[in-house]
C-alpha cells in the first residue's frame, strides 16, 4: 500500500496524473467553453393577426425537452415595431413564446388589455406541442423568427390591375390600401401592363387608392374590396383625371380671423394616407374662396391655424349640410358649391 501511494504521488509529481482526475479536468474546461460560446442570439417581430406590429409583448426563450418547451433561458419585450433580440444563447434548439402584454392603440399598444394575455408560440400556435423548434447555431444569428398572436392570422393577398386611358404614358403606379381595422401600407406597381399582388392583407374591407403621374396629368383610381376567406383576385383600378373640390370658407361674427390666414386640408376619411403621399393643402383669398385640385374619394376638411376654441361648425352643399362634414369627389368631377362655416 505504501509502494502504490508513493506511486501515484511521483506519476502526479512527474505530471502523469490519474485518469479520474484528467476527466474531470476535461469536463470542467468543455463545461467552461460551452459557456464561453453563448455567441448565438433569435430575432424577428411580433405582429397581430392583421400584420400590425405588436410592441411592448413579453418574448420568452425555451430550451426544447422531448419535442416540447421546457425552462425560460431567456427573455425580452417587443420594441415599438415588433422586433425583438435575444442574446447570448449557446448552440441548441429553442421555441419561442410570446404573449402580448399591451393592446393596440394609436401610436402605439398603449391601452391595457381587456382579457387574460394568451401565450402564442412560434410561428403562430398556442398548443405547446405545436411549437416549432428553432435551431441556433454557435456565433451565429438567427433571423426572422416572427410570430404571428392569436387569433391565428390570415394572410392573404390582393391583386389586379391598374388601368388608364389609351396614349397616356404611365411609367408608375402607387396604391395606398387601407381601411378601419386592417393593415395600412404602400404597394409600388412596376408591371407595364398594371398588374399588381399585394401581399400580407389580412381579413377586412380595404380601399385602394391608385396614383400616377402620366404625359397627359396626373391619374388617380379608387376601388374597395373585401377579404373573408380566400385571397381577392381581379381588382381594376381604373385611374383618370382627379377631381377638384370649389368653395367658400365662412367665418362666423366678426371677430374671426381673416380667412387668408388659415389654411384648408382635405382628410381622406377612407383610409389613412401615407405621409410620403399628402393631400395639398388650399389657402383661401380674402373672400374666402378656396379650390383643392386633385382629390377623388371621400373627404372631411380641416382647417388649420384657428384661434383656440374655434372649429369647424357645418359644412353644406348648395345650402344642404353634408352628414359627418363628408365630401365625396368623382373622379374628373367638378364639385362646387361647398361652404365651410367656422365659429368659436
């Protein structure tokens, strides 16, 4: 016994150390690169079932256990476009579960939630047997993880054509689609003949609103569709002259301000128009007399540069007075007769 400890103490001393010790060792140091090479990380959006961006949702990472979600190693919120990042995560399959802590709301999801959140897990399920794994890879990003909240999405596509008069040269269309309740956005026709798929619209009624600037003027188009439960086919968009609306801006008593002061804007009141595309503003004369060229749709007007407490009372037509101050132009329409009457 004595021979055998001396033994092993002159193999340590000579540096020929015992199998049991050199394993761990070993195992300490792969335990501690493995911890070292947390260098993977997940990202993509969180998007409600009609395509706009969920911010401030709660995103956990589960490691995979038997095909299923198992612990959190990891967590982050939703930024005010929907994406997430989640770092520092070592090579492996996770899931990644989402659920909404705001609800939507102008600007952003500011309002607080009106039923228990529910957890939706990539790519777009609550049943935790359902959960996609998503493989990371050492030093490696991974993108476009994005889910979709329940209730599942719907996504569809809108497509068509964009028509316009013989002989006027289009190189260009632009579409504006919208509506109450669905996703807004901007679609670029490039297509010579006009032919047009948009992508991503979710269940709903969508106007679209087509502009383009030809040899002969500008053209503009409007059309409304609805999606329920299959992807809409054959929309025209027949584009023409746009229309113009005449009148007269009324200030009540005469304290008002002068009407060349103040300024007029048509407010699309189908859909909401992308800022890249407004609506030009009109300045009134002296008299009041104003014209807004280059509308088609259905409008209200707003009048800007009012004194405190001052708004728009009644808008008539011919002495009618418009319900919800609402002004529909035709396209190639001429509408006149419109007074704006202004009061404290």
């Amino acid at each position: 016994m004595v021979v055998r400890a001396v033994a092993a103490a002159v193999l340590i001393c000579a540096g020929l150390e015992p199998a049991a010790v050199a394993q761990r060792r070993d195992a300490a140091a792969a335990q501690s690169a493995r911890a070292a090479r947390k260098n993977g990380s997940i990202a993509g959006r969180v998007i409600h079932a009609d395509g706009v961006a969920a911010e401030g949702a709660r995103v956990a990472v589960y490691a995979m256990r038997e095909g299923a979600p198992a612990g959190i190693v990891a967590t982050a919120t939703s930024a005010y476009d929907g994406r997430y990042q989640v770092n520092n995560l070592p090579a492996g399959e996770f899931a990644v579960g989402v659920t909404p802590q705001r609800v939507r709301g102008f600007g952003g999801d500011s309002r607080r939630l009106t039923s228990p959140p529910m957890e939706t897990l990539y790519p777009g399920t609550t049943d935790r047997l359902k959960a996609e794994p998503i493989e990371v890879f050492d030093g490696t990003a991974t993108e476009g993880i994005d889910v979709w909240l329940e209730p599942a999405a719907q996504r569809y596509s809108i497509s068509g054509r964009a028509l316009w008069p013989e002989g006027a040269g289009v190189a260009r269309v632009v579409i504006e689609y919208g509506g109450s309740g669905v996703h807004q956005g901007i679609w670029y026709v490039d297509d010579p003949g006009g032919l047009f798929t948009i992508d991503g619209a979710s269940r709903g009624t969508y106007v679209l609103l087509a502009r383009a600037d030809s040899s002969t003027g500008p053209l503009m188009g409007i059309a409304a569709t609805n999606v329920v439960n299959d992807s809409v086919h054959d929309v025209r968009l027949t584009l023409r002259e746009p229309g113009q609306v005449e009148g007269r801006l009324v200030v009540e008593g005469t304290a008002g301000p002068d009407p060349s002061t103040l300024r007029l804007t048509p407010v699309q009141a189908l859909l909401m128009l992308s800022p890249l595309y407004p609506v030009a503003d009109a300045t009134p004369d002296s008299t009041g007399r104003f014209t807004m060229p280059h509308l088609l749709g259905t409008f209200t007007i707003a009048v800007n540069g009012l004194p405190p407490g001052w708004h728009v009372r009644r808008v008539t037509r011919g002495g009618v007075t418009l319900a919800d101050h609402r002004i529909t132009v035709m396209g190639g329409e001429r509408v006149t007769g419109i007074e704006v009457l202004v009061g404290n």
